[in-house]
C-alpha cells in the first residue's frame, strides 16, 4: 500500500474507532503490564499493537469508567428531589439517559 494511502487509512480508522485520545502510555504506567506483541503484522498496520483488549479499546474506556460517577450523580439529584422536585427530574433524566441512550 502506498505510503500517503496508508496514512490516510490510519487517520480514518481511528475517527471510525472513536480513538481520539492516546491512552496506551497511561495504560503502561496504571496496570504495570508485560510487554505483548500483536497477533500479526495485519493487527498491528490496524493500530492493535498488543493483546491486552483494555489496551486496545483505548478512549473507548474512558467513557466506560465514567459510567459509575454518572449513575452516581443522578441517584444523587433524584434522592435532593424531595426537597425540589426540579432536581428529581433532573436525576431521573440522568438515570434514563444512562440506561437507554448509553451502554447500560
């Protein structure tokens, strides 16, 4: 493959993985790992340069991780909503939005 045409390649591969942010070095320094290589050359040209998934999904876990703060901050608003009845409405549509239109 052409050098410009693989270059291109990569930079839509990671707009179509949702891979904005490079997270493997903060990977490396928080679960202390040993070092893996891809299963084969066609895994690495593609970006998954390890076998480790957590690795591999890179900014997709963060999203993930960010999951229990929200559910916690809404439980938060719906039990305030007692006192205002704005605030429950806001945690339910933050417990709603989290189960229906989010990866619960």
């Amino acid at each position: 493959m052409p050098a410009f045409a693989n270059e291109v390649f990569s930079i839509i591969m990671q707009i179509a993985s949702f891979d904005y942010l490079d997270v493997g070095a903060q990977f490396d320094k928080v679960f202390e790992t040993a070092d893996s290589e891809a299963l084969g050359v066609n895994f690495e040209a593609l970006g998954f340069e390890t076998t480790y998934f957590i690795h591999n999904m890179g900014s997709m876990l963060l999203p993930i991780l960010f999951i229990p703060f929200f559910m916690a901050i809404g439980f938060m608003f719906q039990s305030c909503g007692r006192f205002s009845p704005s605030c429950g409405k806001i945690g339910d549509k933050i417990i709603v939005s989290l189960r229906w239109n989010g990866t619960i």
